[in-house]
C-alpha cells in the first residue's frame, strides 16, 4: 500500500519540533481580537436565514446565491486545499496569489493559516494531535468547535514555510478580511440588500459548513475504499456539496493528488475544472495518480481495499 508523505511518526516528530513555534503576525493581543470579530461575524452569519422572512427575493439573488457558492468552493477545494496545503498542481506567482484571493472570499481565513493546519490534520488525522477529529473529540467539535475556539487560530508558519515566503501570501493571511468584504460590496453593489443578503451571506452559510462537513462528516459517515490510519471516508452527497472534495478517503489514501474522484464515477468538479484551467496553461503539473492506483480504478474489483 502507498503511504502518504507525511506518516504518523514523522508527524509526531515535526510536532516536537516545531509546537509552539508561532511566528504569526500580528501579536497575541491582536490575535484575540481579530478572533473575537470571528466569532461575532460567525454568529451574525447564522442570523441570515431569519433575515429571508423579511425581505423580497428575485432571481437574480439566488442566481448570485449559486453562483457565489460554486465559485468560492472552487477556491476552498482547488485553493485552500489543493494547492496551499497539498502543492497538487503547480501555476504562476500572479494566479496564485488570485487562489489566495478567491479562496479567502470565502471567509474560511488566512491562506497560511488554513493550509497550516489542514497540513496538521494529515500529519496526525485522527489521533490526539489533530485538529479537528470527530473520533477523538466528537462530530460537534471537529465541525464547528475547533474553529470557534482559540486553540488553533496560530499559524504555525513552520508548516508553511513554502508559501510563507511569498510575502504578498502573508500580507493577505493577515488581512485575511479583506477579499470577503470586497466580494460583499461588489455583491451589494449588483443586488442590492437583497443580493448581499441571499447572494452573498447565505451562499457564505452554506459554502462555511459545507466545507466543515469534510472534518465531520467526511470522518464519519460513508464508505471505505482504503484503509487509511484514520477514519475517513468516501460520501457521494459530500462531494456533489463540496465539488469533489467527498471522496476523502481517497484523498487521505493519496493526499498529493490532484483529484480526489478516483473512479470515472466519482464525480470530481474541482479536478474537471482544474484540467480544464490546464489547457489554458493558467495551471500546471497536476499531480496524476500512481499507475498502479489507476489500473485498480477500472478493474472489475476497484473499491475492494484488498486489491489495492
Ligand atoms: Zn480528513
Ligand atoms: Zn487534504
């Protein structure tokens, strides 16, 4: 069997080597608070729902509704994910610096500070050290709970060193607001109150626990074509929500991937997309599947972890 590029031990060695290395800007003081306007953004986040009952809605909020949710998926997906914390594809300093952009519309954070420690999450999934594991601290917790509290709102840049040395990339993880909030003007801008409302806030919503579903659901409930150390797993429903991103105990199997549907079945729009970019040339180098994974997809008895 494949083993992913970081096992667990020498998660456990990069963890005695670099907890509490911290070399985030701004200081602590300034940390607090930026995560307290989380906090209060999050809360006021879930209050848009109500909002719905007392305003007039035209079709044009909830074409911008879906419009804005499958477009900053793709930032979380391809972004945040694929490319910040797994390096699965390579493109430009200027395209790169878009991803960060559009992946932090999203509202999920600095780039740096996502990909630092979704990069904790593989090194260590779903043993003491992980960040959000439902098997460890339960679904609550590794949905919402680790992201609402301050135990992990460091950005351990150790972890990152890769990208951290763009100094563009840092500036925008500090001020990581600021593509959320100049996305929520244009949005105003096109749709009124109505469209910033259901266009933005709402597709905000859905996109924010989609996203989180991955930690939770994504470890708990569906199936297991490998067995990986950790409890992930496949969910079909989980990868239409998240563009791809279901398959996730294909993606623990072979985290470097730039796809995470590994059968022509399992639909993966993030990786139709990305080839789709690659003919343009905007990317690169997308990181194929080793043969051997591939020739097990389209045999007879692809999904039997025993063949693979
Ligand atoms: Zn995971
Ligand atoms: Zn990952």
């Amino acid at each position: 069997m494949h083993q992913p590029a970081l096992t667990h031990v020498s998660v456990r060695q990069t963890y005695s080597r670099t907890d509490g290395v911290h070399a985030n800007k701004p200081n602590r003081k300034g940390r607090l608070v930026g995560q307290r306007v989380n906090q209060l953004l999050f809360l006021a986040l879930h209050a848009t729902p109500l909002a719905l009952f007392y305003i007039e809605i035209n079709l044009l909020d909830w074409a911008l509704c879906a419009g804005l949710y499958g477009l900053r998926m793709f930032g979380v997906t391809a972004g945040y994910h694929r490319y910040f914390s797994h390096r699965a594809f390579r493109t430009g300093r200027f395209f790169q610096f878009c991803l960060a952009v559009l992946a932090q519309s999203a509202a999920q954070k600095g780039v740096l500070w996502w990909a630092a420690n979704h990069r904790r999450h593989h090194a260590a999934s779903d043993t003491i050290h992980d960040v959000h594991s439902p098997v460890q601290r339960g679904f609550w917790y590794a949905h919402l709970g680790w992201w609402f509290g301050n135990d992990h709102n460091k950005t351990d840049l150790s972890l990152v060193k890769d990208f951290s040395a763009y100094p563009e990339l840092r500036w925008l993880d500090r001020y990581h607001v600021l593509p959320f909030l100049g996305l929520a003007l244009i949005t105003f801008w096109i749709g009124g109150w109505s469209g910033l409302v259901v266009g933005f806030l709402l597709s905000t919503l859905l996109l924010f626990h989609a996203t989180l579903a991955i930690n939770s659901i994504g470890h708990m409930w569906g199936g297991r074509r490998f067995s990986t150390r950790d409890a992930s797993r496949n969910n079909p429903v989980l990868a239409l929500l998240t563009l791809g991103e279901g398959w996730h105990n294909n993606h623990h199997y072979f985290p470097s991937a730039a796809r995470q549907g590994f059968h022509p079945l399992e639909i993966d729009v993030t990786y139709v997309v990305l080839r789709f970019l690659a003919l343009t040339g905007l990317v690169y180098d997308l990181k194929p599947l080793p043969d051997r994974i591939m020739r097990d997809m389209r045999a007879p008895h692809s999904g039997n972890p025993a063949a693979l």
